[in-house]
C-alpha cells in the first residue's frame, strides 16, 4: 500500500494511541467490552473529551468501546479512500464535511434501510439530497449547522430583511457590512447566499439569478469593510465583537462565542438572511457520517448510526456538544433568543453542489466573487469565466456529469 500521505501515518498513530489507552482504561474490569469502534471525527481535543462522555450511554448498551479519533476533515478523506483502494482498513465511522461528499462517495457503503421516514423527518430534505446519490443513500447528517445574520442590536435596531435594506444599510454606514471573502471554501458559502437567494444554481453561474447576486454584490463592494477580503469565520466575528463590523454572515458558533464575551443577548444578536428576489437562503454546512466500505465492525457501526439517529440522543448532541442543528431550542429560552435567525433559516436551508468535481468549481467561484468585490470586475464578465480553462476529467454519475461538465472547456 502506498503510504504517501502524511494523513494516514497520522491516523494510524492517532488509533494505536486510542486503542492503547483502550486496553489501559480495561485494566481492573471483569467484563472487558467484546467490540471497539473507531470513530474519526474533525474535533479539537476538549471536544473529544465531551463526545466521549456523549456516547457512554451506546457504549454501555453494546459493551463496546468507541475509540475516537481526531484528525482534519482532509486527513480523514484521505486515509478513508487509501484504505478503501486496500479493501482493508481500520475505521467503522468517519466525519466527512459536507463540501467533500462527492469526492468520499466512492470509499463510504451504502446505508439503506436504516434511513426511516421517521429519521429523515430530524432533517430537512437538502440535507439528505447531499446525501444521496442515484437513489442510495451514503451519509448521515452528524453535525448540521447554516448561516445566519449577525448583526449589532444596539447599533442597527430595525435589522435589514430584504436586498434593498442591506443595500441601503451598507451605503449608510460604509465599513459596518463585512463578508466573508478570503480565499477560502466560507467565501463559497456567503457567495451561494446571494445566489440562491436570487433564484441561481451553483452549478449555473452564468443564469440571470447568478447575475443579480454579482450584481448585488458589485453595488455592495465599494461599502463593504476593508478587511473582507481577509476575513475568515473568527477574524470576522472578532472584529463583530470589537464593534468594528455591525452586520456580517455566520453559523451558529458565532452566537456562542459573543455570549461567552458577555456580548449576547445584551449586544449581538441573529436575525434571518435578508431575502433578495428569489426569496431568503442560506448554506448548509457540517458534518456528516459514514461508514466506510472498508470499515471492519459495519453492523456495530450502523447500530451507532441507528442510536444517533434518533430525537432523544439528537438533543444531548446539541446539549452536551452545543452542536446547533436537529433539534430547535425550546420556545421561550435564552437559547431560542439566541438562536432566532437560525431558527428563522432552518426552512431555507441550501446545500452546495456534492459532486467530485466540488473543489475545483468552488475555487472558481471564489476567485469570481473576489474579482467582483475587490477588483471591480464586470460581474457577467466574472461568472463567465468560472467554466473556462479547467482540465477534462471522468464523472461518476449524472448529477455530477451536469455540474462538472462545463469544468471541461
């Protein structure tokens, strides 16, 4: 096997290490459990602690032994598909981000029957359509999160709700408005607002939607803050915190970071996307879980699945992890207050396009928004050029031959 990655000598290391403290933390027991599980999740370590304590409860059920691994999103991509190559590997679960589904289908197994009309009803239906591909179902939702405004209460107490009042807000106040615009897949994320919000497609950047939101952002660009072009999730809500920035697009972390600054309720709030012709949208984004083809334990690790997918443990998901998304705060809470504009979104939920071609498209838009916003580009000129120049390439199915097609001129 071809040991090139750094990912998989990584993740290797990282599962010697969980089963090693595995077999100490059995030291002493009569009963020692009969199964481990080895779950690679996209977490800091004191989130794996907490995710530790979270699936005591499966562990005990099962007598078994959830090992979790952290690791990037990208190492846990990679080591899956190399294992997947082998037929050989040694994970039963792994978190994938959402913008990598496509490229991870061909290394996850097929979960049908244990998708029920009952566990498809905890998600709305754009969450499972990034999951499916010719009507299989590959992934699970594990940690879905999507964007909200963030806006300044005290400074902006009439928060815009439509394209024309956040035209008219930015031009009021040139610098309040930010976005986030560096060269990263967030930008991907705010462009997408616009443009579904418009009526566009991803997959579609030169349809008169696609244009309205460049052009929407063409008006924007010359009010926006000076810092958007470098702003990224907590350079943003930092400068939000600082008061320098009153209005901006985030997930649902940002909520809880400015409450832990003292600043939420009192100060910051979240209020639904201003809609634009089309109406309001915002991006889905997370994680998801799959098993791989080449897991060892696949019945123990759909059983964890089964025990996930359920209303009860989606609620401590959220509780104990502050993982937003399912399940919505109870009507009347401080979190409820907290949470309205995600709340308010959780209907207008879009997913970015799950093909293998997803990278390369994203990047391409990423370079036509900034074109737009910093370099006064022509917004029709920009959309055009997001499918031009790229290498040709195989698809894996119909879905992805449409999007990625035009990736080939």
């Amino acid at each position: 096997m071809n040991l090139k990655p750094n990912a998989l000598r990584a993740l290797c290391a990282a599962l010697a290490a969980a089963w090693i403290a595995a077999g100490l933390a059995g030291c002493g027991r009569s009963a020692p459990p009969r199964a481990q599980l080895n779950l690679a999740l996209a977490v800091f370590p004191g989130e794996a602690a907490r995710y530790a304590r979270f699936v005591a409860p499966f562990e005990l059920a099962h007598r078994a032994r959830v090992n979790i691994v952290a690791q990037s999103y990208g190492d846990i991509l990679e080591a899956i598909r190399v294992q997947a190559r082998a037929r050989r590997g040694s994970l039963d679960l792994a978190e994938l981000d959402l913008a990598m589904l496509g490229e991870a289908r061909p290394a996850a197994a097929a979960l049908d029957g244990l998708v029920t009309p009952a566990v498809q009803s905890l998600f709305s239906g754009p969450a499972w359509a990034a999951a499916t591909a010719n009507d299989h179902i590959y992934f699970v939702p594990h940690r879905l999160m999507w964007q909200a405004m963030i806006y300044n209460r005290l400074e902006v107490p009439d928060p815009p709700r439509t394209w024309d009042d956040l035209a008219h807000f930015a031009r009021a106040h040139p610098g309040k408005l930010a976005l986030k615009a560096a060269r990263y897949e967030g930008a991907m994320c705010d462009a997408m607002t616009f443009v579904w919000s418009a009526g566009g497609r991803a997959c579609d950047p030169q349809s008169p939607g696609s244009l309205r939101a460049f052009d929407l952002l063409h008006s924007l660009a010359p009010s926006l803050n000076d810092e958007s072009a470098v702003f990224r999730e907590m350079s943003i809500l930092e400068a939000q915190a600082r008061g320098s920035v009153w209005i901006h697009f985030n997930w649902p972390f940002a909520i809880g970071y400015l409450k832990s600054k003292g600043l939420a309720p009192g100060v910051d709030l979240s209020a639904p996307i201003p809609a634009g012709p089309g109406g309001s949208a915002t991006a889905l984004g997370g994680g998801y879980l799959a098993i791989p083809r080449s897991a060892p334990h696949r019945a123990l690790a759909r059983a964890f699945l089964a025990w996930l997918l359920t209303p009860e443990t989606q609620r401590r998901l959220g509780r104990e992890l502050g993982w937003y998304g399912s399940i919505a705060p109870p009507p009347g809470s401080e979190d409820a207050i907290l949470y309205a504009g995600f709340s308010a979104m959780r209907d207008r939920v879009r997913a970015r396009p799950t093909v293998v071609c997803y990278a390369q498209l994203s990047n391409r838009w990423q370079r036509a928004t900034r074109a737009v916003l910093f370099r006064g580009a022509p917004p029709r000129a920009a959309l055009a050029g997001i499918y031009q120049g790229a290498a040709s390439a195989r698809f894996g199915d119909s879905a992805d031959a449409r999007c990625c097609a035009g990736l080939e001129r």
